[in-house]
C-alpha cells in the first residue's frame, strides 16, 4: 500500500537552533500534507499543512517546503524552544482527492535549554 | 479548525468486558470521522470510517465484530470495543474532516484504553 517514510525518528537540538524534519511519500496523486505536533497523553494538533499547488508555505517559527517531483516535503522550525518538544508526525492523502491520511512514523524532538 | 472531544480520557477494563469510547464534533457537523489507534511510541493506525447513517468502513485487518462504531448523528460516533482482552490495550484517537476542501483532520485528545 501506500506510505509515507519520516526521518529522524529522534532529534535534539539545542535552544535557539533550527529543527528540519523530512518525509517522503509513494503516492503521485497526493496532494495534501499536513503536520502534526503530539505531546505526551494528547491527541496530534494540526501546526501547518502545504497543498501540492505551493512549494512553500510559514506560519511564523515553522514552515514547509514541497518537492512534489521527488515526492517528498520537510517541516522546518526555526528559533526553537523548549515548548517545541514533542513528537511530530508528517501526513498524506491518499488518492489525491480523498481524505484519508497515511502517517509518518514520528520524529520525537527535544529540545535542550 | 473543528473541535473534537472525546470521552473518556481514559478507562481501565476487566479482559473480557466492552467498552465504549465517545468522540463529538463540538462546532461542527460531521458526516465521516475517522478512529485511529496508537500504540506506545508508534505512529497512528487508521481503524475506520465513520459515515453518519449507514455503515463504517473498515481498514483491511481490522476485526469489524470487535470494534463496533455507530455514527447515529452528524455530532457523535461512538467506538465500542467489545470482548476486550489486553491486546486490545491502546490509545484510541478519533478525527474529523474540516475545511472548504474537507481535507483538514482535527483530533481529539484521545482516550487510553487499559484492558486487565
């Protein structure tokens, strides 16, 4: 079936630094990648999504890029801070149109005053 | 975005009891949500479908007689683990889709099950 490959599966940076965190996917009719942010015991809260007619999309500290030709995109978080840490999954549709997602395997991120 | 709560955070259960796990879309009428199942430290396994009046859909190896979902309105799906046996011990999240393009996937905080 379809999948989607995320890495690193651990990352710690310290303070202040930048996190960049990749994933690729195999389905070309994709078109929608959401990330997610999951602390411990939580549900995963939606922090940025890119459609596939954009290459790059910020929202303040974090931004994603696309390369829809090698199928894969990156979540980029800049100035980190502690409140950063926490476990992040990448997504994609499946099917293009449709509105069931495939997840990452999760990249825990720590972040080191 | 939507909000999704879920009901309850968490439940322990006897092996061989049912229980049932609540998931309502607060500001927003859903006519599918989504249950997912997670275990520790792994990523989120798509369970099912939910679709408002008529059957979910269920993932390929997922026991439909044992997870029972019923989606009686555009506000409420209900996830009911029946026979549970400790295997079944996991953190349960359930999704709903949001957005002009109905692609956006808000989440509930999730309800951990612990079967004894």
């Amino acid at each position: 079936g379809e999948n989607v490959e995320q890495h690193p599966s651990t990352l710690s940076v310290q303070e202040g630094d930048s996190a960049v965190i990749k994933c690729t996917y195999s389905d070309s009719a994709s078109n929608y990648f959401p990330w997610y942010k999951q602390e411990l015991g939580k549900g995963p809260q939606l922090i940025i999504d890119i459609r596939s007619n954009v290459g790059e999309k910020k929202d303040q500290r974090i931004a994603v890029t696309l390369n829809k030709t090698a199928k894969h995109f990156s979540l980029h978080i800049t100035e980190t801070q502690p409140e950063d840490s926490a476990v992040y999954f990448c997504a994609a549709n499946i099917g293009g149109g449709g509105n069931k997602l495939t997840f990452g395997t999760g990249t825990q991120l720590k972040v080191e005053l | 975005g939507a909000v999704v709560s879920q009901h309850p955070s968490r439940v322990i259960c006897k092996s061989g009891t049912s229980v049932k796990i609540e998931c309502r879309s607060l500001d927003f009428q859903a006519t599918t949500m989504f249950w997912y199942r997670q275990f520790p430290k792994q990523s989120l396994m798509l369970m099912a479908t939910s679709n408002e009046g008529s059957k979910a859909t269920y993932e390929q190896g997922v026991e439909k007689d044992k997870f029972l979902i019923n989606h009686a309105s555009l506000t409420l799906s209900t996830l009911t683990v029946t026979s549970a046996h400790p295997e079944d011990s996991s953190f349960y999240i359930c999704s709903v889709m949001w957005g002009g393009s109905g692609t956006e996937a808000f989440f509930g905080q999730g309800t951990r099950l612990t079967v004894v």
